[in-house]
C-alpha cells in the first residue's frame, strides 16, 4: 500500500451492503488510514455521508457529476437538462411495461438525483430482502436493455447497484469524473487504485478502468479482506 496515497472506493456493495450503514469494522479501517478516501457513487452526495457515517472523505455523487471535498466544499454539480429528463423517462415508462410484477411506487422506483436519474423495477427504497433477491445475477436487467435498448446521443443507462439501472450523460461518468478529480488535485494516477464492484461489462463501474488501476470485488466484505491483504 506505500504506492497508493488515494484510495477510490465504489459505495454499495464495495463499503457498505446496499443502501445500507457501513459496518463498523469497515468504518474503523478506512477511518484510520493515511491515505486520502474517495467515495464514487451512483447515490447523492449528502446519503453518502449518511451510508459511509460520515466517514472523512472526497465524495463524488451521481457517478461523480456532484463532487466535494474533505470538508464537505462543493467542487462542481452538473445536472442533467429537461430534454434529458424527458429522453431518460420514456424509457423506463418503456421498461416498466415489460417488467414481471406490479411497480410498487412507494419503494420509490424511480429517482432524479439532478446529476442522474435511477431507476430500480423493485424500488430505490424497497425492504433490503426483496433486494438483495430480485436481480443477483443481473439477468433480469440485462434482458430489460436487450429487449428495450437505450438509444441516446448523449446519455448512457449502467447497471448500477443491486437494482438499478443509472441514467448519466455519455461524457460525464465515474471514469471521466474519477479523471477530473485528479487533474483538480495534481495526484499522480500512479498512486491511485479504484475498488468497485460493477466494473464488469455494462456496470457502472466499467469507465475506470483505464483511467487507474481498479480491484474488482465481489460486495463490501470482498473488499474488507483485499483491503486487509493488500495493508499486509
């Protein structure tokens, strides 16, 4: 770990369960580590903190189109325009045509976080039981994009977290946003490592590789015992 001095680190699913606290051993960790801590997510700037329990932290928001720093300072927010707005929700009122079960609209399937729309068929908020058991796989979003594909010149749709699908612009993702932060803060890209697990093909992780050296984990405890491994 001497090489590395700023750690990146995906949210769900890579520190914390989904849409769920940081455990306190992860918490702990992280906290009392030299090294500078980026979190990258799909999720708001303030319900990062509130995941990471206010965990001393860079935060890049929305895949890193709403950015602060350690002491909470807004670096940039760029949101998305109403055309985008208008071109994101056709298409999910497409795919919450096809989808095989009653959309239940309290559990908040649908969310604009400015930056970013999300959405999740079984809901952003739903009880982490139905979560963590509808899409494992990420099958059944997969065959959403096959069967409806998402035609845009100038957004994409990533499957991000458990549940969802997230809707940024095309030149603004966490690669692209990852790369900002470090020509704002002159770091040496040598010296950065990124771990998240979506950086498969399609995930909304995917766009930083290439930009820095990443580590593919499986969920928050994959992530615990490489961070250990690599601490030695």
């Amino acid at each position: 770990m001497k090489k590395y001095r700023h750690l990146f680190f995906d949210m769900d699913q890579t520190i914390a369960p989904a849409r769920q606290p940081v455990l306190p051993e992860m918490f702990r960790l992280l906290s009392e580590l030299p090294q500078d801590i980026i979190i990258v997510s799909g999720q708001e700037v303030k319900k990062i903190g509130t995941q990471s329990n206010q965990l001393p932290s860079y935060t890049l928001g929305q895949c890193g189109n709403h950015a602060t720093d350690l002491d909470s300072n807004e670096l940039w927010n760029i949101l998305l325009d109403d055309a985008h707005r208008k071109e994101i929700m056709t298409h999910i009122e497409e795919i919450m045509k096809i989808v095989d079960h009653e959309i239940n609209h309290d559990w908040k399937p649908i969310e604009d976080r400015g930056a970013q729309i999300t959405f999740s068929p079984i809901g952003n908020v739903a009880p982490n039981q139905y979560k963590v058991s509808f899409d494992p796989d990420r099958k059944k979003r997969e065959g959403y994009m096959k069967k409806i594909p998402f035609e845009s010149e100038d957004l994409v749709v990533k499957i991000g977290g458990s549940t969802s699908l997230d809707y940024i612009h095309r030149d603004r993702h966490k690669g692209t946003n990852v790369q900002k932060l470090i020509d704002l803060k002159g770091w040496n890209k040598d010296e950065c490592i990124y771990f998240g697990d979506g950086l498969y093909p399609g995930g909304n992780d995917e766009a930083v590789i290439g930009v820095i050296e990443t580590v593919p984990v499986d969920d928050h405890l994959d992530t615990y015992r490489k961070l250990l491994k690599l601490l030695g």
